[in-house]
C-alpha cells in the first residue's frame, strides 16, 4: 500500500510540473533517436563493407585463379626440359598451354637468367636474350624467386616488348642446381580484365593496385585514379603471389550521413514534439494521457524502428503472404535487385520471379515453416529480373507468428550473390580446364599424397636432421622404407601414365603398386625420401621402373609439390617421361661422337665447325691446347674467342676475307696469326669449306695447321735472301769505287814511271821519285779506307751491349777537347746520365767522333761553333740528334755526295770524303739509318736512328 503511494506520488510529481516533464520527454526520445540512428549508421556500414568485403574476395579470388593458372602453365612448361637442360617441343608446349590460358599473354623459358625461348615470338622480339639476373630494373625480383624456390610474380613493370605487365617466374634447379626460370606473361590489361573489376558497379566504389617499391621507399599505384584516398572508407586485401595489394574504397561517404541525418532531425524534431505535447497534454483532463501514450507508442514503433530498418536496409526485404506468396511489403533494395516498381511487385508474387528450377525446393521449404517442422530456412536460388535477366541471391526466410502461434505471414531476406556465383562457375571451369589438360597431356602425370609419409617421417624424428644420418637411417632400416612407399596415395594418374605402367586403371596400378618396386626403384625412391627430410620442394632424378607386365624401363622422374600444399604435402605432381629410346639413342650417339672425336684428335690440326653469320664456334677439337695453349672450354665459352684472339694487324683482313668468301659461297685457304695463350704469335693456315643448306651460306667447317716453324724458316730465308741482296749491292758498289780509285792510282803510277824511264837527268829522276812516293802513300791510304769498310761490311754478327750514352759522348769530347777550346766550341747535351742504348761500342765512338769533329771542321767563320745533343722517340725509336750552326750544306746541289766514299762538297783542304761514308756504313751495320738536314750559312742536323 505504502509503495503503491509512493509510486503515485512519484507519476504526481511529472504531472505537476510539466515543463520538466516535456524537457525529459524531449531527452529520453533524442536519446532513442540517437540509438536508433546509431543502430541504422552501424547496420548501413556492415552492410557497406560486407559488400565492399564480398567484391573484393570476388576480384581477389579472380586474381589468385589466374595466377594459379599460370602455376599449371609454368609447371608444365618446366617440365618440357629434358635432362640436358634442352626444353622439348617448346614451340607446340607453348602453343597448347596458350590455347588452355586465355589470361596468358606469352610463355618464356630463361635458362640461366636469359630469355632464350619465347611464345609466340611476333611482338616479343625485343626481349630476347635479355639477361634478368643483370639488369637492375629484373635483378631484384629475380632473385628474390630464387631464394624462395617459390614461383613470385615480379611487376606490374615496364615490358621490353612494349607496355605494362606481370611477369610470373617459376624457378627451375637440375640435380640441386638453379637452371632458369619457367616464365609467364600477363599483361596488366589482361590480369584486371580476368579480375572482373571492370563488371564492377564503379558508381559507388573504385579500385586500386599497389605495390611497394624498396627502390623509391614508397607504395607505387597502378590504376588510373591515383588521388590521395587516405581519408576515404576503404578495405585492402594482400596478395602474396607478387607482394601486391588491391584495395577497394567508397567513392563518397557523406551518402551514409545523408542517411543518418534527416531521419535524425525528424526524430529530434519528433522529440521536440513529443516533449511540446507532453507539456501540453499535462495541461488536459488525465482521460487524454492514455491516448497520448498510445499515439506515442505507435509512431515510435511505425515511423522509427520500421521505416529505418525496413527502407533503408542494404538487402533485400519484404513481407509475404505464406500461402498466397503475394508481397504484403516490399522495400526499395528488393525492387531495384529485380527491376520492377513497389506497386508491379505487390501485384505479383514471389513464384512469379522465382526461376522454375528453384521453386520446387522453395515451395517445399515454406510447407515446413507452416508446419512448424523448421523455424527457419536459408537457400541460394534464382530470380527472374524484369528484363528477364537472371541474377542469384542468398534467401533468408523468416515467420511472423499469430497470437496463436501460427505462420501467416513471413520476412524474406534477399542478398544478391551473383558475382560469388560468377566467380565459382569461372573456378570450377577452370578445374575442369586443369582436369583435361592433365588427363590429355601426353606425358606420363600422376597426383599423390604424400601426407601420411610426412607424418611417419615426422614420428621418426627424421625431419631436417643431417643428410648422413638420415640415408645411413634409410639404409639400414628398409621396412622402413617399404612402409613410406605404401603410404603413398595415388589420388589421380593420366592416361599417358596408365599406358607406361601397361595398366587398365588407376586401381590397377595401385594393386600391383608393391609388386613393381624394384631393388633400382627402391633406391632412388630413398633418395626421394632424404629430398623430403632435406625440405626439399622438388625432386628430380632419372630412374627404372618395371611395368605391369615386367618389363623394365628407363624414365625421368620429377616431383613436385602443389604450392598450396608445401606443408601437408597433400598433392604433389609427379612426372614419369619414358627416356628408354632417347638414353640407348644417346648411347649409340655418345659412342659415334667418341670414335669421331678420337678420330679427329689425332689429325695434327684444329678441326672446327662456326656459324657462318656470327663466326661463334660450336665445335673446337682438343688439338686446340697442343698448338695454341687455350681449352676447348675456354674457346667455345665465348661467342668472339675467335676474333678477339686474332693478331691485331691480320683482324681486319681475317674479318674482311671470311665475310666476303662466305657470301661467295666459295670455300677458302688464307694464313694469318693469332695470340696463343703464352702470348706467342702463332702462324695458321685455315682451309675452310663452306656449308650450304638450301643455297645459303648455314656454317663454316675447317682445320687449322701451325705453320709457326715453315714462317720462321721463310722469314730467315728472306732475310738471308735481304742480306745477300744488300751484300751484293754494297759489293757492287765497292767494286766501282776500288776500281776508280785504284785505277786512278795506279794510271798515275805507270805515268810517273814511263816519265822516269824516259827522264834525261838525275834531278828529273830524283823528282820524279819524290812524286812516285806522293802517289803511293795515297795508294796506301786508299787501301787502308777500303780495308776498314770491308771490315765494316763483314761484321754482320757484331755485338751490341748496353752502353751508357752520356759517358761516350763526354769520352769522345775529351779526345777533341785540344780542338773545341782552340776554336772555342760549345756543346750543350741534355742527355740524362742514365740513359742506356744497346750498340757496338767501338762503332758508337766513331760514329761521335766522326760527326763531332765535321761540325768542328765546318764551323762558320763569323760565329763561334754551337752543337748541340739530344735524344728524341719517334715511332717507339730511339733518334740522336746532333746539330750545329757551321756552314750549312747545299742538299739541292750535294744531296747525293753527303754520305759518298771521297765525295767532298767544301773547298776545305783536309776534306777526304771517308768519315761520313764509313759513318754511314757502321750505322747501317748495326740495323739504323741516319738523315741530314742542312741549309747553307745556318747549319746542319745529323739524326741517328738506333735499331
């Protein structure tokens, strides 16, 4: 009773003091609105970003699918590389793969970091044999994918061949060794083509594509619409195939707002009037408070709560009649999802937009809600748009329950899922894609799980412990090793495989699975084992296999993990190329190029073979280190080794030939030199023969001799043959001069004696006499000048030493030392006194005194003697200048006398003519020559030139 007063007294209390009461009112339904706004904000938001969040799987999912494709592709292309490191069929293989991947835009395959192999070629020329590993804009990418030993897909970049692109490199190893890369193209038209973002609706969003540049220390866009989004709604999605990022964002975010905001000032303003007419009311009979708060109630429950979750609700909704299906209530998502006007679809029902195939399963999921046999039901089905269009949705259906509990009517939610349905259809076709491509291809393909042997292997504790201790393990415990290869699950095997196996089936094989692991098999399928302790992702080795009807041959075995399945090792590709034929055919090939090669090894020459364009060589024989030092390693190494090892003065003629006989088509015999790995010059004849394929010049094959020794002997014989000419000449010419000189001599003698016999007196005699002593003491110096040239002439093995220059010239002066300061002569040298020369000593002194003491001879008479010395280089030679300011000599006039035997050109009574012939024969003895240059009054330069 007490509480029943209280309660009274407190209802008593609003009701006297209406101001309050209204002010409160006004609060207490701002703050409903405010919740209920929030509530509307949060709903439109999560409906935002599940929308937001289901395009952007969509696109990424569309992404991750074509990347795997290519996986496939790249897998398959790998695996064309035989044993040798030679891809098979690379142009069909490519052509096929193509054809299976409208998202690839060209297949490479890039041994050793070079880009050897392309398909199609048109239009990718320019990117033949680039080198990845090298080039600063690849070389980062490239090897961040081996590193990894994971397919990467390096850009978007610049392509070579034009435009931007992916480029997805799938790294190939050999026996552990890194091969190349297995590559695929994209270009990035292509790659956002296949990710569906141009069937986006872009009214409401917009999409971006990044990547981090460690180069530039920023993230680089690639779309088009490259403003700042920062601020923007946006959600992001990495993708770790090529360290991308793909980031969907809200185009405008004041719609949300806009939402919000009138439905929040009508709801203040509703409010305001609430509290306006609870103040009011307060003011009537007590009779109108019950009306008011029924009034209230209801347009709190109508107007707010229905109008903000119903209306303006991101997915479809609608009321529904459950056994007629008419629409009761419809909001605006549901209209626009098919097309039609809220009136046409209450005019309709939900049969009527269903399609045909679904309405049968609907139809009997609402039979059990009317039951009561479900409380609800959710299904993906189809509806039929107005333009008759199909678009699949998600059916969330819920019922409204009757005092007495049953169903009349129900609430269906609908949200649009047509792109996910896209995105599935496009996954399974491309499954159904891989599926025929496995089964059809022509190489033998199994698919396995590997997983229970991982497990097993893990209980042994055997994973990444040291390769020794587990093959020792191995070895020892072959049970072990048995129970590995049945754990083995054969999930799928081609046709190709079946065939190799002469089996029927799949469980055929796995049935005689045990019976056909031979001892050979068994041990290299340990070493399989090891690989999988080791963290091997691949596996490569070439084995023997005995098939169904015991016959045994050779394959390639490849094996490799599904990258997805890295640590389940779950599916794992495994490739069986028959190689029986190809390894008896390389026998028989192995054992004709060893009888040839013996046989050309013992031809005492060079054979070999070089295209005839390029001049690289692609065959040297071994005799290539006995006549020139280098191997054939080391020769065929190098595409130029040739050329660039061709002596500098014969390249250009070697060049020049060998381009012109070659497009003669003319075979050819020449001779030139090359460096050999000593750095000895060595003498080559090349006979060469030109081979033709369809009139055109293909390649050049040959052998070269040493013909050194036949050169060395030519050269000597020409050099003798030089002498001997020289020889004969220089005899020739003393020959002249002996005979003039002695004839002179001796026709004066005979006339000084034919004048004694017929002389008179004894004084005419004794004068006669006298004069006969003249003529004969010439005689005497004539014999002893010509002794000393015979002696010049025949010292053709004279001695050279290293002589110090500066000391002979000091020598030479001292002997003249009465005559230069006589006549006051200068001689200014700037010879360093360290400079050395290799000469004939005694000839050095002559050839110094003799020049010397011509200029101190021939001084000018009215200015004091000058000479001057130096030491010059001209063409690597070594040149002694000696110059004077004397008399000069006329060249015009005594060119030819200068270095004549008893030539004289001056009226100086002491002028024989002798020491510059005898200068002149030294210096040619010892390999030199020497030159004049001279002008009367000014004077003479003597040039030296030492060998």
């Amino acid at each position: 009773m007490k509480s029943g007063k209280k309660h009274s007294k407190f209802i008593g209390w609003f009701f006297s003091k209406p101001k309050l009461t209204g002010f409160l009112t006004f609060l207490f339904l701002s703050y409903i609105t405010g919740f209920i706004l929030w509530q509307q904000y949060k709903l439109i938001k999560e409906d935002e970003q599940r929308e937001m969040n289901s395009i952007v799987h969509v696109v990424h999912q569309n992404i991750e699918q074509s990347l795997k494709n290519c996986y496939t592709t790249t897998l398959t292309l790998a695996l064309t590389i035989d044993n040798n490191g030679i891809p098979e069929n690379f142009d069909s293989v490519g052509k096929t793969l193509m054809a299976s991947n409208a998202n690839i835009n060209a297949v490479q395959l890039v041994p050793k970091g070079i880009i050897k192999y392309i398909y199609p070629m048109k239009g990718n020329e320019a990117a033949m044999n680039l080198n990845i590993l090298t080039d600063p804009y690849l070389k980062e990418e490239a090897l961040k994918s081996i590193a990894t030993q994971k397919m990467y897909f390096a850009g978007p970049l610049k392509l070579k061949q034009g435009g931007m692109g992916i480029v997805g490199r799938f790294p190939v190893f050999q026996n552990n060794k890194f091969w190349g890369f297995s590559a695929v193209i994209i270009t990035l038209e292509t790659l956002l083509k296949s990710s569906g973002i141009d069937n986006i609706d872009d009214s409401k969003y917009y999409f971006q594509f990044s990547k981090y540049d460690s180069t530039e220390q920023k993230e680089i866009f690639y779309l088009p619409n490259k403003s700042d989004f920062s601020k923007k709604y946006k959600i992001s999605l990495k993708i770790p195939d090529g360290d991308w990022k793909l980031y969907i964002i809200s185009k405008n975010q004041n719609y949300l707002y806009s939402q919000i905001l009138i439905p929040g000032i009508i709801g203040i303003i509703i409010a305001a009037l609430f509290g306006l007419l609870i103040f009011t009311l307060l003011k009537i009979p007590e009779e109108l408070q019950s009306l008011v708060s029924i009034q209230a109630t209801k347009l709190l429950n109508s107007e707010i709560k229905f109008g903000a979750i119903f209306d303006q609700a991101a997915v479809g909704i609608a009321h529904i009649d459950s056994f007629t299906g008419n629409f009761i209530e419809i909001n605006n998502q549901y209209c626009q999802l098919l097309g039609y006007t809220q009136q046409e679809m209450k005019d309709r029902n939900f049969q009527s937009v269903t399609h045909p195939k679904d309405l049968e399963e609907d139809l009997l999921n609402l039979e059990k809600l009317r039951e009561g046999k479900i409380a609800a039901y959710t299904m993906e089905k189809r509806y039929i748009t107005k333009e008759g269009a199909i678009v699949w949705i998600n059916l969330t259906v819920s019922p409204l329950l009757k005092n007495n509990k049953k169903v009349t009517t129900h609430i269906s939610i609908v949200e649009d899922i047509s792109t996910k349905k896209e995105a599935e259809y496009l996954i399974k076709k491309n499954e159904t894609r891989f599926k025929s491509l496995f089964d059809d291809s022509p190489m033998p393909l199994r698919e396995e799980d590997f997983s229970e042997v991982k497990k097993y292997l893990e209980e042994l504790k055997l994973l990444n412990k040291s390769k020794d201790i587990v093959t020792d393990f191995f070895y020892a415990n072959p049970l072990v090793v048995e129970k590995c290869h049945s754990l083995i699950q054969v999930i799928n095997i081609n046709k190709a495989s079946l065939k190799l196996y002469k089996v029927k089936s799949k469980e055929d094989l796995i049935q005689a699975k045990s019976e056909l692991f031979n001892i050979r098999s068994k041990k290299d399928f340990i070493e399989n084992l090891i690989a999988i302790t080791q963290g091997k992702k691949q596996f490569i080795i070439d084995t023997i296999i005995k098939n169904a009807k015991g016959e045994f041959r050779d394959i390639n075995l490849r094996w490799n993990i599904v990258r997805s399945y890295t640590k389940t090792f779950e599916q794992i590709i495994v490739s069986t190329e028959d190689i029986t034929d190809r390894i008896a055919t390389e026998k028989i090939m192995l054992d004709t190029k060893q009888r040839v090669e013996s046989l050309i090894n013992t031809i005492d020459g060079i054979v070999w073979e070089c295209d005839a364009t390029s001049f690289s060589f692609n065959f040297i024989s071994k005799k290539v280190e006995n006549i020139l030092g280098y191997t054939a390693a080391e020769w065929l190494a190098e595409p130029t080794f040739w050329q660039d090892h061709i002596y500098w003065e014969d390249q250009e003629m070697v060049r020049n030939y060998c381009k012109l006989k070659t497009e003669q088509k003319l075979n050819h015999d020449f001779e030139y030199r090359m460096v050999a790995k000593d750095h000895s010059i060595v003498w080559l004849r090349d006979i060469v023969n030109v081979v033709l394929e369809n009139g055109k010049a293909v390649s050049l094959r040959g052998i070269m001799i040493d013909i050194t020794k036949t050169k060395e002997a030519e050269k000597e014989l020409n050099s003798s043959f030089t002498i001997v000419t020289e020889q004969n000449k220089r005899l020739l010419n003393f020959s002249y001069i002996v005979s003039h000189n002695l004839r002179s001599h001796t026709s004066n003698i005979a006339s000084i004696v034919s004048l004694i016999e017929s002389s008179e007196s004894e004084e005419e005699r004794e004068q006669m006499m006298q004069l006969l002593k003249t003529v004969s003491c010439s005689l005497n110096e004539t014999m002893i000048h010509l002794n000393e040239v015979i002696n010049i002439r025949n010292n053709i093995g004279l001695v050279s030493e290293s002589l110090n220059l500066a000391h002979y010239i000091t020598t030479v002066k001292s002997v003249l030392s009465e005559q230069i300061t006589s006549h006051e002569v200068t001689i200014s040298s700037d010879i360093p006194q360290d400079t050395f020369i290799n000469y004939n000593p005694a000839y050095l002194e002559s050839i110094l005194y003799n020049i010397i003491s011509n200029s101190i001879r021939y001084r000018h008479p009215s200015r004091k003697p000058i000479i001057k010395i130096n030491l010059a280089v001209e063409n690597d030679r070594k040149v002694l200048q000696i110059s004077d300011n004397g008399i000069g000599i006329d060249l015009v006039r005594n060119a030819d006398k200068i270095f004549g035997m008893y030539k004289t050109f001056t009226n100086n009574s002491d002028s024989k003519g002798i020491g510059l012939f005898i200068t002149k024969n030294q210096i040619d003895a010892m390999g030199g020559n020497i030159t004049v240059e001279s002008e009367p009054n000014i004077g003479t330069t003597f040039k030296i030139y030492i060998q």
